[in-house]
C-alpha cells in the first residue's frame, strides 16, 4: 500500500510539472500582402484571436507583426495560420534577424 501511495504522488508530480516547463515566447513574424494602413489591425485581430496569444502587435512599415504568446497553448503554426486565414500568409522571422532588431 505504501509503494502504491508513493508511485500515485510521483505520477501527480510529473503530469504537474508540465505546466512548470510552458513558456512565454516572442516571435517576429514576416506577414506578406499588408498593401494598405488597415492590414495590421486585420492582423492584429487575427493573432489575438488564437487561444494563448497574450500580445500582439503589427507594423505596415516592417510588415512584420510581434506576437507574445503562451507555448502550452499556441504554436507559430497557429499564429501563421491565422494570419493565412485572414488573408496576409506569414513566416517566422530567423531568430538571429529577431536578435539583430532588439
């Protein structure tokens, strides 16, 4: 019964550390198509739409948009489909260009 207690708290504190390892991350997306000053809301509103986007930003004259966003609950596969979805396709910018314009 022991061994049994013992193995139930070790399962309850792994299947919890998973939340303890999810991270907050940034991504600077290229966002193709942003022709006219109304895209970056367009895409603005598309980004904060995916479950576990916390921020989002988008710049007509970069044509980039900045996305802080929750890793347990969203991917940049979600972000880029989303912008995809409201018509301007995206990519993740090289984490070394990301680096370079901080």
């Amino acid at each position: 019964m022991k061994i049994y207690t013992l193995i139930c708290i070790c399962l309850l504190t792994v299947a919890s550390m998973g939340k303890a390892f999810a991270a907050q991350q940034t991504v600077t997306l290229a966002v193709d198509n942003m022709t006219c000053s109304t895209c970056p809301y367009t895409v603005k509103k598309a980004l904060s739409q995916v479950p576990g986007v916390e921020k989002a930003t988008a710049s007509f004259e970069d044509k980039t948009a900045t996305v802080t966003f929750d890793d347990t609950k969203a991917s940049v596969a979600d972000l880029t489909t989303a912008t995809r979805n409201a018509g301007h396709p995206s990519r993740r910018v090289s984490e070394k260009f990301e680096e370079l314009a901080q």
